[in-house]
C-alpha cells in the first residue's frame, strides 16, 4: 500500500515538474496595430517547439517571427491562423519570439501559443536504468503518457470551441444589426407608400383669378 502511494506521488512530482519547467503555455490579447514579444532562455541542443493559434478577431490571422540571441530569424510567418514550428538551439541565450497585428487597424486578436522547452524529465528517477520496470512502473508510464495526450486534446478543444463561440456571437451580432436595418428600411417604405396614396386622393385646391374690367 505505501509503495503503490510513493509511486503515485512521484508521477504527480513528475507531472507537476513537466508543466512548471518545461512549457509556457499563455493566452492573451493583441491589440490592433500591435505587437507584443516573448523571451526565453534556452541551452544549446535543447530541442523547442512553437504552436500558437488565433483564437478571436477579424481573419483569425496574425504575424509571427521567431529569433536566435544574436537575432538571427530562424521562422516567420506572415498572416498565420495556427502554425507549428520545431527547432534545436544552435546557440546558448535568451530566443524571442513575437506576435504582430500591425496589419490590422481596427480589429484586436485573442492569441494562444504553446512553447516547449526540452523533452519531458524521466517519470522515476531510474527509469534508465539497465533492468526493466516493475509493472506498476509501467503502468504509471502508460498512464503518465496518456494523461499528456489529454490534456492536449482538451487545449485544443477548448481553443476550438472558444473559436466557434466567437464566430457564432459575431455572426449573431451582425444578424441583429441587419434585422434592425431591415425594419427600419421597411417603416421608412410603408410611411412613404402611406403618403404617396394620400396624395393621389387629396382635393386639389383651385386658384380663381379675376379680371378687372
């Protein structure tokens, strides 16, 4: 009972250590005519890898450009919705990547992005070790992996449905604004046939013009 609660606290360790050192993971607000730049710090031969998806605004599109510490452009893109995009680190510093909508003048983008750093930490300390794991090793691995696997399933139906909930409150929005034109135009033509057919049955006045003698 105690060894199978120990083997279950170092997976949750293991876990918790995956998301604190190994990803950066954010979603934030890109104002139009904009641009907001993230760094990180990475070792030569870690290997790293960017997605990033627009989740609201306009196109669903944005600039992304990412740089080496001596600014060296090892990606752009220009006008992405979502991308994906792995690399090595060729040189020890600080790597920055941005993400720009100064293209666009008056609408603002949700922006999420996802940026692993390294492979994930051995689950057990001697998960390397020449002889094979127990089964409850195992097991934990297993589940460990499949745990990983949903929690990205989960982002990216929430980024999903998040997308879908904006284009639906958009294409709501400009429903309403139609119907309420299409009210207006149809009062404006009813009062206006309303008129025109009071004119045509209103007594015309005549004018007498008398001549003196």
């Amino acid at each position: 009972m105690y060894g199978s609660f120990r083997v279950l606290l170092q997976v949750l360790s293991a876990q918790l250590l995956c998301v604190w050192v190994l990803g950066s993971e954010l979603t934030f607000e890109l104002p139009d005519n904009a641009k907001q730049c993230f760094y990180e710090d990475i070792i030569i031969g870690t290997k790293c890898t960017l997605e990033f998806q627009v989740v609201t605004g306009g196109h669903y599109d944005v600039d992304c450009r990412l740089e080496d510490p001596e600014g060296t452009t090892l990606y752009k893109e220009m006008k992405k919705q979502y991308d994906s995009f792995t690399f090595t680190a060729a040189k020890n510093g600080t790597y920055k990547f941005c993400f720009s909508n100064e293209f666009s003048t008056f609408t603002h983008k949700t922006v999420y992005f996802d940026f692993q750093v390294g492979d994930d930490p051995p689950l057990f300390p001697n998960e390397n070790r020449v002889t094979a794991l127990t089964q409850m090793e195992s097991a934990c691995v297993s589940i460990h992996e499949a745990l990983k696997s949903v929690i990205d399933y989960q982002t990216h139906f929430r980024l999903r449905e998040a997308q879908g909930r904006s284009r639906a409150e958009d294409l709501n929005t400009r429903v309403a604004f139609w119907s309420i034109g299409e009210a207006i135009i149809l009062l404006v033509v009813s009062i206006s046939q309303v008129v025109l057919l009071r004119s045509f049955f209103s007594d015309k006045k005549t004018t007498t013009t008398r001549v003196g003698s």
